[in-house]
C-alpha cells in the first residue's frame, strides 16, 4: 500500500473543499436589482400597453383635478423622464402630472403614465428624495405589474384569447376591456401586494443611482413618512396602498449596505428649489369631492 503524501492529502483537500462549500451555503445571498419580469401569459406588446395607459389616462385626467401649472409639469416631467431614461424598460413614452391635492400620494398607469400629488412634491425636502419616489412609481411600470394582473384577468375570461386572433387591439377594444374591467380605477385604485411593493422600491433603487442621485433620498423620504406627526388624513392615501414605511427602509438599507452607491451623486438642485418656490405661490388646492350620498 502506498502512503506518500499524494494518498495522504488528498482525502484532506476533499474535506477542505465539503467544509468551505457548506460554509458558503450558510452565508447569505447578495440582492441586486430584480429583473423585469413580463408574465408569460402577458401578450401585450408594448404599443398596446401604452394605448391602455393612455385610456386611463384620459378618463383619470376627466375625475381628478390635474394641476394647471405648466412650469411645475415641466420640471416634474424633465425630471421624471431622466429618472425613467436610466430603468429598464426607456423605450416607453412617459408622462408626469400633478394632482391638485394636498395628500401624499403618486400612483402609476400602464406604459408610463405617472401621477404625482400636490402634497408629495410639498412634502419632498431634496430633489433625490423625488426623484426616489419617481423611481419608484417607474419601477411598478417596469415590472409590469399592472399589465400583467390584467392580463391575468384577460385569461380568465378568455378575452385575450379572442382578441389578440385578430392581431393588435384596436381603440375601441382598448376602451372595451377597460369597462369590462372597472375603467381607469382599475389602475387607480389598485393595491400593489408586498412583493410588488418591494420590486418597486428596488427598481428605484437602481434607477436613481443610473439616473446621478443619491439613493438615500428615497431611503429619507420613507424614512421622514414613517413618522410622519402632521394630519394623518394627507398621508393616509400612500399608507393604506403601501407597506409600512419601516420595513421598506429597512429592505432599502439592507440593499445599500450590500451594493453600495458610488460617492459624489445629485442630491438636490436650484432646479427643485425654484419648484418648490413656485408651489408656495399657488392658490390652495380646490376642495375634495364629497362621495355620492
């Protein structure tokens, strides 16, 4: 029997190898940035997807009362574009409105149709913050979360199925599906589940560092909401279709510590100072629509 000292290490170097394999098993995962994922069953091309989001557009543009205040919209859309130019899906046509309303809130469309309260740009203390929550609403647009509960939707009934045989959706067929669905409230008033939520906040992670700003502003913004002292009725809106701010920014934190972001990015601007100016000036936001009796 032979017993150099090849034989003698190499059941050594086997156990070595078993020890440091379980030892790296044992070790947590590093996150990164989700991927975008379109459902399987989620057939809408990116032109049908935008048609969708324009339709509900029109009809939330008919029940909300959208801000009339075109330097505001500009800066919120120049904004918003460079934030939507640095996701993952910056082929789509985005559009950024204000809703003249004293509440927290921003909400999402599909094929990048984004609303922002009057209360969130006043509540917002630095451009990045923002630009994280700008991000954040892309984020829902880039996962497709919204499509693809409709198209969840669309199988079910079969819809889909009939129309797409005749090729792309035409416009009375975009309005068809929207009725049969609960029309522009459909994406309004639509709950993101946590896993939604969480996808979001880690797409505008990602976002925010592409587009040059600082990630701790969205990580600020949720942290200043979370223990937020003023009338609870301006925020009640974001926390009843969000997560508890807490544990997003915990999640957020986490991320930053695992991936952390490069030094020297944009944290505010004369841009967002001058808007927030101009905000001061306007007249109060018209009075909320009392509920049918």
């Amino acid at each position: 029997m032979r017993t150099d000292s090849h034989y003698i290490r190499a059941p050594h170097r086997i156990l070595i190898g078993l020890f440091l394999l379980i030892a790296l098993v044992g070790l947590p995962l590093r996150a990164d940035e989700p991927t975008a994922s379109k459902a399987f069953y989620n057939t809408f091309t990116d032109d049908e997807e935008m048609a969708m989001g324009k339709k509900a557009s029109e009809e939330t543009d008919k029940q909300m009362p959208i801000l009339d205040a075109p330097l505001l919209t500009a800066y919120l859309n120049e904004l918003g574009t460079k934030v939507a130019q640095a996701s993952r899906r910056p082929q789509l046509q985005y559009n950024f409105k204000i809703v003249d309303t004293d509440t927290v809130n921003a909400f999402s469309l599909p094929g990048g149709y984004i609303y922002v309260h009057r209360g969130l740009l006043g509540f917002a203390m630095t451009e990045s913050e923002l630009a994280g929550v700008l991000a954040h609403e892309v984020g829902h647009v880039v996962a497709y979360h919204s499509m693809n509960d409709v198209a969840r939707r669309y199988w079910a009934d079969r819809l889909v199925y009939e129309v797409k045989k005749s090729g792309v959706l035409t416009d009375q067929q975009v309005t068809d599906i929207l009725n049969q669905y609960g029309g522009y409230l459909l994406f309004v008033d639509r709950k993101f589940n946590r896993e939604e939520e969480s996808d979001a906040d880690m797409f505008g992670l990602y976002n925010v560092i592409r587009a040059g700003y600082d990630p701790q502003g969205l990580v600020s913004f949720l942290g200043r909401l979370s223990q937020f002292t003023g009338n609870p009725s301006l925020v009640e809106g974001l926390l009843m279709s969000h997560p508890l701010p807490g544990e997003r920014v915990k999640a957020l934190r986490a991320e930053l510590q695992l991936h952390p972001a490069q030094k020297g990015l944009e944290k505010d601007s004369v841009a967002f100072r001058a808007m927030k100016v101009q905000l001061k000036a306007l007249p109060p936001p018209p009075p909320p629509k009392k509920p049918p009796q």
